[in-house]
C-alpha cells in the first residue's frame, strides 16, 4: 500500500513512557507497531488507512479482535501499565510520515489520560466467577436446616393423605425459600472478600453454564502485590464452601476506562 494512502493511526493505548519505541510487526495484518511520545507518555500505534477495520465474515472481524487484544495485552506485560483505547480508535494525519494530530491528541487529552495512567498504576485486572450446583446446594440445605428436616419427618409420617401434601407443599416452598437465602448469603460472601482486595470493581452479567448456575461475575482491579493473597483467600472460601470459584487474568484494564 502506497505510504500516502496510511494516513490514519490506529491507537491501541496509551503508557506512561515519552519516547519512540518499535515494538514490530504485531499488529492488525502484521503491521509495524510503534510509540508517538507526548511529554511523558505515548500513544501505542500503526500506521494504517483512515477508515475503520470491518469486513462482512465474521471470523476476520474476530481476528482483528484477537491481535487488537493481543497488541494491548503484550505493551501492558512489557510495560506493566496501559490504559486501552476503543476497538477501531483512528485518528487522522495529513500524510503518511507525520504524527503531528496524534500527539495534538495526546497534548489535549493529556490531564485525563495522566490521571488514568495513576489511578491503573501498579494495578492489573482480574476476572471472578463464581458458580453453584443448585442441586448439591439443595440438598445440604435440607439435609442441615432443623426446619426442613422436622418437615421432611412429617410429611413423611403422617397417616393422612391431605396432611401428606400439605407438608410436601410447604416442605418444596421453604426448601426453595432456604436455598435461594443461602445462594444470596454465598454470593455476599465472595462480593464482600473481593472488595476487601479491589481498588475497583465491576459486576457484569452471569452467564448460562451447564450443570452449574453461575453465581456471580465481576472484573476487578487488584494491586499487584495483593494478587497472591487475594487468590488465596478465594480458594480458602471455595475450599470451604459448596463454591466454585475461577479467576482469570491479569489482564489489561479493559473494564476500568
């Protein structure tokens, strides 16, 4: 592609570093990857034509993604800082050589972005879910609650046939009622010890997962020297608990910008 026609750059993200540094070919279509310094921080780009990144077949646009993802998760293990820019941010040149509207962007939006710099310093993203077999959960509730149990006992005692449906009836709705309290009790429980390790956290949407019922699902932002604590204190509760519990991560701090 003829250099007058790459007048758009492609940013990925933002680091805390004022100098030219070529990373390689690691970007989208292989492109060269490199840094335009403002100052004391820089913008992560490629050169690139000034017009989005799409195509109609889905498994293109899901690798534009993948080395989009890629390019951010390896500037933020190598620097161990990045504050990520949207999917498909492009900003315009006049020519293929020049940086010049890059880093009046950079000199703009410099306050914010130095004071997202601080806020992320020192701080990687976790992912937490935690999951629950409602069936396993069901029956440690009615095989612990006194109250589930003495219903159990006479429904399945009593002589009468009416009196058996009654209890049966009331023994399924506290049955019910008992579980979806413990489920909310364990769902506190793991929000509360996370919080106790988070700077911030972000609650996203459960998903459906076969036998188990997903419980909770949260991004965090965890101080780098709480990490290890932070997971071993989740596999104490796991441990302990009718809890299963997967961390992933770090990654770059997608959900906090």
């Amino acid at each position: 592609m003829a250099e007058h026609e790459l007048t758009g750059r492609y940013v990925y993200c933002v680091i805390d570093i004022g100098e030219v540094i070529h990373l390689g070919k690691i970007g989208i279509d292989g492109n060269e990857v490199y840094t335009v310094p403002h100052l004391d921080i820089s913008a992560v780009v490629h050169n690139c034509p000034p017009k989005a990144y799409g195509s109609k077949d889905e498994n293109t646009v899901i690798n534009y993604v993948q080395k989009y993802n890629g390019v951010i998760d390896f500037v933020f293990n190598k620097f161990n800082i990045a504050v990520p820019l949207r999917f498909n941010t492009i900003i315009k040149e006049k020519d293929g050589e020049s940086n010049d509207a890059v880093q009046k962007w950079l000199g703009e939006q410099y306050p914010n972005l130095k004071r997202k710099l601080k806020e992320l310093s020192g701080k990687q993203e976790y992912s937490v879910q935690a999951f629950i077999d409602r069936e396993k959960l069901l029956q440690d509730v009615i095989n612990k609650s006194q109250r589930i149990i003495d219903l159990k006992k006479k429904m399945e005692t009593t002589q009468s046939p009416g009196h058996t449906y009654m209890y049966k009836q009331t023994f399924e709705s506290e049955a019910k009622k008992e579980l979806e309290e413990r489920t909310s009790e364990l769902a506190k429980e793991v929000q509360s010890l996370i919080k106790n390790y988070c700077s911030d956290m972000h609650t996203e949407k459960t998903k459906k997962t076969g036998e188990q019922t997903m419980l909770l699902n949260v991004s965090c932002l965890v101080q780098k020297e709480n990490v290890r604590q932070f997971k071993e204190e989740l596999g104490k509760l796991e441990g302990s608990s009718n809890l299963s519990i997967r961390v992933t991560g770090p990654w770059a701090p997608y959900s906090f910008i």
